[in-house]
C-alpha cells in the first residue's frame, strides 16, 4: 500500500507581513522552508528503479565483495615472500569465481586461482600470472610479494548494514549495479510527481492552426510539458483554456484531481484577464510574489483544492526563467528528491553590460572557445534566444559594471534540470 504524505497547508506560500518586492534568495530559502514531500512512496522491482526517487536510506543487505576473493588470475598461497627466487608446489585443482575450493591449502603450497574467486582457506596472497614460471607441478616467481597482494578481502568496498544510498536520491544506472550487487531487489521509491499545464488566454492558438491578427501560438505548454518530462516528472496536459473564468475554474477542478502540482501560464497578475490570480483569490489562497528578477513578474502562488498552484507569466522568456529559478526546486521538494541548487560555472564573459542595482538578472547564454557570450537582444519576446542558449548568466541583485574578460557565472540548463 502507498503511504501519502500529509497535505501541504493553504498558507505554505504566505510571505511575512509587509514583505514587497522580495529578493530571490529570500524567496527561494522561503520555499525551502515552507514546502514538503506530496508524492506517496511506493515499491518497485529493481530494475524498474531508475530515474525514480528514493523514498528511504538504503542499507547493504550483503556485503561486497561477500568474501575473500583474488583480485587477478594467477597463484595464491599464505603469506608474504621476500627478496629473491621462491619454489611453491601447486595443490590439485584450481579456484574460480562462481563455486568454492573444496579444501584446504597446505602452507608452503599454492594453487591456481583465477579473477574474481573466492579465496580458499589457507591462502591470503596471490602473484600474478604474468610473474610466474610452472611446469603444472609447481610454480617459481621472485619476491618481494607482500602479504594480501591481489586479493579483495571481505565487505572492503560495502559491508553489511552499511547505508549505501539516501533518500531523496534520483536513482542512477549505477546505483542499481550497486543495489543489485548488495543483495536489493525491491526499492522503495516516490511515485513520480504529476504535475499539470495549463495555458490561459484568448489570443492563443494550437501550433499550426490558422491565425488570425492579434493571435499567437501556444509556445509555454509544450515547452513547460517537455521541461517536466525531463526533470522525470509526469506531465499532464491540461490544455489551452480561454479567458473564461468559469472554464478555468473546471480546469483547475480536473488538474487539482489528477496531479500532485499545477503550472499556469497567463493570468497571473492583477488585470481585468487575469483570471488564475482572481480564482486563487478568490479560494483564499493566493499569494502574490514580486520578486526582484529580471526577466520576471509576480508569481501567483496558491493552493487549489489542496493542489499547489504555481502560477507563472505568460511571456515564454520569463515563463521559462521562473520555472528554472524557483518552480523546479519547489517542485523537488513536492516530489521527495528535495532542494536542488543548480550547479554554476565561473568563467570569462565574452560581453560587456552596465546593471543597475535592485533586481536578479537572468541572461540567456551559452559557452564559446572558453567564454559565455549572451543573446543579442534581452527582449523578454524573443523566443528564439531559449533555443539559442544553453544555459543562463546569473547577474547579481546589486549595481555592476561588466568588462569582457571579468568572471560570471553561468548556469547549464542541465543543471537546473538535474538527473
């Protein structure tokens, strides 16, 4: 059976009183804070784990290596040799990996053993083969030989109830060889984050559709479905809703019904049309967030039915740097992997600018022969610029002057992705 979290409270997004414009790391520590695991655990065959989130601290049921085994084929015996030439007669039979040595070796005896075999009792040391002469009844090799050459003892890498992977940890190719070599077969993991779309607006249109003066197509869903499916989320496509707020309202209905979070796009803001805003008001669960960011406007923040609203601006540049900076984490955090700092880059700028103080700026950017080189333009419109980009330069809150040459700090889109 799925254990469900407790549910998030209507006022997990409330700012302290007489909060205004807000600075981004203020707003980001405050969802960090504030937001906690929705999505249930469940548990799932091992090799259906990947890419799924650890749901609990995961111990070693067996230790690896289970025993003592030879590290190299070639001759094991007890002890170390020392300088100069050594005579050891072999033992009928050999030891390989897969089955144990019936036996045991004599002292000043050795047997054949090959890579990967359980040490058989009375040998702790092993001299390669490639160091060796034999004749199939003894073998000669020149010291030294240190004591415990070429073998593997007993849970060296992993023992036993050793915690070898915590939650919250997005599970990677090889962190099930690590799982599977450690005894696991069952993994309990959070169920994959559902998390719905939906685009607002009348002057919206399907990619493709005929256009008319004054409508554009629907770029934000499709972009914010395939940012989802990346971060390994479930996107749920609630669709492209006018401005209606009845419509809305139902829409909000099904989503809060079918996902774990909600991301609008459109509506956000204090206008006659911005109808996300009005509902969430409307619910008593509204927060309206100004932060201080370039691209950016407020954020709508709220709870619909129990379902954290993320509601972001209708501009695709700011749609997507909103989602980047503050959605993505929060939605980690709803997802059980928790906070996630994008991991930055300090390198050469290959652009000069003048800022002035007050706000974040995000920059779209990407890396040439060495140095980060921005988009032409910084017009919030110019969607071509995402494609362009690979990344982002992260600009500080304060005044600044830039030269070409001075460091910055540049952001992937991996990396705000994460695995």
């Amino acid at each position: 059976m799925s254990l469900k979290p407790p549910p998030l409270s209507n006022d997990c997004f409330a700012l302290p009183p007489g909060v205004s414009w807000t600075p981004v790391d203020e707003a980001l520590a405050h969802l960090q804070a504030r937001l906690t695991p929705v999505a249930a655990e469940d548990v799932v065959p091992l090799g259906d784990a990947l890419g799924r989130i650890l749901a609990e601290d995961i111990c070693a049921k067996r230790s690896n290596p289970p025993q003592p085994n030879t590290a190299v084929d070639g001759y094991g015996f007890a002890g170390g040799r020392a300088d100069g030439p050594h005579s050891l007669a072999l033992v009928d039979g050999r030891a390989a990996a897969g089955g144990a040595y019936d036996g045991t070796v004599p002292a000043g005896m050795a047997i054949r053993v090959l890579t990967g075999a359980a040490l058989p009792n009375g040998v702790d040391t092993v001299v390669l083969e490639e160091d060796v002469t034999t004749d199939g009844a003894q073998v000669a090799f020149n010291g030294p030989v240190k004591a415990g050459s070429n073998t593997r003892t007993a849970g060296e890498d992993v023992a036993a109830g050793d915690r070898i992977l915590s939650a919250g940890r997005v599970l990677t190719a090889a962190d099930l060889a690590l799982m599977a070599a450690t005894g696991l077969a069952q993994v309990p993991v959070r169920k994959r984050l559902r998390v719905a779309v939906i685009s607002s607006g009348d002057e919206l249109l399907e990619p493709g559709a005929p256009a008319a003066p004054g409508q554009i197509y629907d770029a934000n869903r499709v972009m914010l479905l395939g940012l989802l499916r990346q971060c390994g989320y479930v996107a749920v496509d609630m669709g492209r809703i006018g401005d209606d707020r009845a419509a809305l309202r139902a829409v909000l209905d099904r989503a809060a019904d079918q996902a774990d979070a909600i991301l609008t796009s459109g509506g956000a803001s204090a206008g006659d049309e911005d109808h996300v805003s009005a509902l969430l008001r409307e619910s008593g669960a509204l927060q309206q967030w100004r932060i201080a960011l370039k691209p950016g406007r407020p954020l709508a923040l709220g709870m619909w039915s129990g379902t954290p609203v993320f509601g972001l601006p209708g501009n695709p540049v700011a749609a997507l740097v909103c989602t980047l900076v503050f959605a993505r984490p929060a939605l980690g955090l709803l997802a059980g992997e928790g906070w996630q700092q994008p991991e930055g880059f300090v390198l050469p700028a290959g652009f000069a600018k003048k800022k002035k103080p007050g706000r974040r700026e995000f920059l779209r950017a990407r890396v040439r022969a060495g140095k980060v080189e921005v988009f032409k333009s910084e017009g919030s419109g110019r969607i071509s610029g995402l494609s362009w980009a690979e990344g982002l330069v992260e600009l500080p809150d304060g005044a600044l002057e830039l030269k070409e040459g001075d460091p910055v700090r540049f952001i992937p889109y991996s990396s705000f992705i994460g695995s």
